[in-house]
C-alpha cells in the first residue's frame, strides 16, 4: 500500500512561493517550495513537535 504525501505551506508565506512545505504525520517531511524535486528533510513528529513548541515560547 502506498500513501501519497500532503503537502502545505505556511499561510504567512508571500506570493512569491520562497517558503517551505510541510507534510506532518508519523513523520514530518520538509521540503523548499523552489527546489521540490531535490531532498527533503523527514524528522519524527515528536521531533517536529518540539520545534514549533520552542519557537512558539520565543
């Protein structure tokens, strides 16, 4: 069975697509909104998680 990745972008993000996209799950992918087709970071949620809990206390 093979699942397909959602991806979405921060609606902070300008028009002019210089952002990175997000896919969250089990694991969190991340990827460059210009250079899709390149790698991609995958972390675990617990790590993502972690992430946007110390940038939100900044």
């Amino acid at each position: 069975m093979t699942s397909e990745i959602t991806w979405h972008k921060s609606s902070y993000s300008g028009a002019q697509g210089d952002c990175v996209e997000v896919s969250e799950g089990p694991t969190t992918h991340l990827r460059d909104t210009q250079h899709r087709a390149q790698a991609q970071l995958n972390v675990p949620h617990t790590e993502w998680t972690a992430l946007l809990n110390a940038l939100r206390t900044r």
